[in-house]
C-alpha cells in the first residue's frame, strides 16, 4: 500500500516540474538575449575557427501540434537555419531522429556552440537562466565546470 501514495506524490512532483519549465522554458528576457545575441552564432557558422558545435533549440510546428527540438550540426542556408534533429520526437509524428531540418529565425529559442581554443560553450541561455537561481559562488563554480559563458564577448 506504500507504493501507491509514493507514486501519487512523484507524479505530484513531476507534474510541477514540468509545468514551471514549460512556463519558465522562455521568458522575454530569455527571448530577447537569445535574438539580440544570434549575430554571435552566426558568426561562429560562418567561420569553424570561431566556434564549433552550433546548436540550436528550435519551435517545430506540424499543423495544430508543435514540439521543442535540439538541432546539432547546423549551418545557414539562406534565411534558414538547417541542422539534424537530435532529440526524439514526441509530438510531430513525421520527424525522426538525425531527420535534416530548416527553420526560420522566428523559431529559434535558444543557440549554443563551442570555442574551439578556450572550450567555452557560448549561448545556452535556457542553462544560463536556470544558474541565475543560485547563489553567486554556485552559480560561479558551475558555470566553470561545465565551461559556460553565456553571451559571448567578442
């Protein structure tokens, strides 16, 4: 009988969870730094000595439904931005894992790559909102571990 109510409050606490990241998944200023600070993406597609493993979270829409995928690999085509799904697909049944994707800059939700020198990873806003929560020499020490810059300074 203790398994029943132990299961009740994880679905509890799963469902709180998941219901703040979705409402913290972008906040405007998250939104605004993310698309103010693209240039600096951009500039790490168009020259690999600048960064290397661009990433981008991206909004995918498939008539009613939609759905949050990372993209690996990504370059420019044009307006677009064009990568490999590198999250499992839930939602939007016609996508596949490693499936080539293009979107728009309108649906791109965050943006990371690595400095190949420093091995800095730049963007990754979502991780960079999460660690505002800490307390600052956390905060600090985290960012150092998994090398986490943020906004790029160059």
């Amino acid at each position: 009988m203790l398994a029943v109510p132990l299961f009740r409050k994880v679905i509890a606490t799963c469902s709180i969870f998941f219901v703040a990241l979705t409402s913290f998944a972008a906040p405007p200023s998250m939104d605004n730094d993310v698309k103010t600070t693209l240039v600096y993406f951009d500039a790490a597609l168009a020259n690999k000595s600048y960064g290397i493993y661009p990433r981008l979270l991206v909004i995918v829409r498939d008539g009613k439904r939609k759905e949050i995928f990372w993209l690996g690999d990504v370059r420019k085509a044009g307006d677009f931005y064009v990568g490999s799904l590198t999250t499992i697909p839930v939602q939007i049944r016609n996508a596949k894992l490693g499936q080539t994707i293009s979107v728009k800059k309108k649906d791109i939700l965050d943006w990371s790559y690595q400095d190949p020198v420093s091995r800095k990873i730049y963007g990754n806003y979502g991780a960079c909102l999460e660690l505002q929560a800490l307390p600052v020499e956390e905060k600090l020490e985290q960012m150092d571990y998994w090398g986490l810059e943020c906004k790029p300074s160059k």
